[in-house]
C-alpha cells in the first residue's frame, strides 16, 4: 500500500512542476491502491481482522510521517478500495473501519 502512495505521491510531485496555475489547496483524494493490493486488503481484512487493524494503523502513521497525509484520508482511500475491488460487505467495510478513525478532537 505505501508503495502505491509513492507512486501517487511521484506523480503529484511532477504534475505540481509542470506549469503553474492558481495554487491549490493541499488534498489528498488523488492517493490509491491498485487492484491487486485493494484485493489482498479484504482478505486481509476478512480473515485476519485483529492483525489488519494493526497494519493499517501502521501504514496510516507511516502516510503521516513519510507524506503528511492525514489519517482520515489515508483511511477513506483505504474503504474506497475495500469497496470498489473487495468481497466484504459494506456494514462489515463500515464497522471496522469506523474502529480505526481517529477520534474527533475536543477544543
């Protein structure tokens, strides 16, 4: 997975060199996981979900520090491509990973 957000992080890298227009706010919902990683994640998901939950913890903060993504996007691109390319129903998709949003913050 975090070799596909390098390579989407490659990509917005040179489509940013090219020429300029008005600058844009910073988003993240040009990340992605290709279909064979997006596949491999629900099974993960389905038959391993204590160790899934850890992993993709992992990778969410590893997105932070390597990238600065925020973690609710990183975990959006993560659901979206449960939802596009996997088998698990989307009352499980939204169950376990309404366990790994970060909790809102309390000012």
């Amino acid at each position: 997975m975090l070799h596909d957000f390098a390579d989407a992080m490659d990509l917005d890298r040179e489509v940013q060199a090219g020429p300029k227009k008005q600058p844009r706010k910073r988003e993240w919902q040009h990340l992605w996981v290709s279909r064979p990683v997006a596949v491999m994640l629900d099974w993960f998901i389905r038959h391993h979900p204590e160790s899934a939950h850890h992993y993709i913890g992992e990778i969410t903060r590893e997105a932070h520090t390597r990238w600065g993504v925020p973690a609710e996007d990183t975990l959006y691109t993560l659901r979206q491509a449960v939802a596009m390319d996997g088998k698990l129903n989307r009352e499980d998709a939204e169950s376990f990973f309404a366990l790994l949003t970060p909790p809102a913050k309390n000012d």
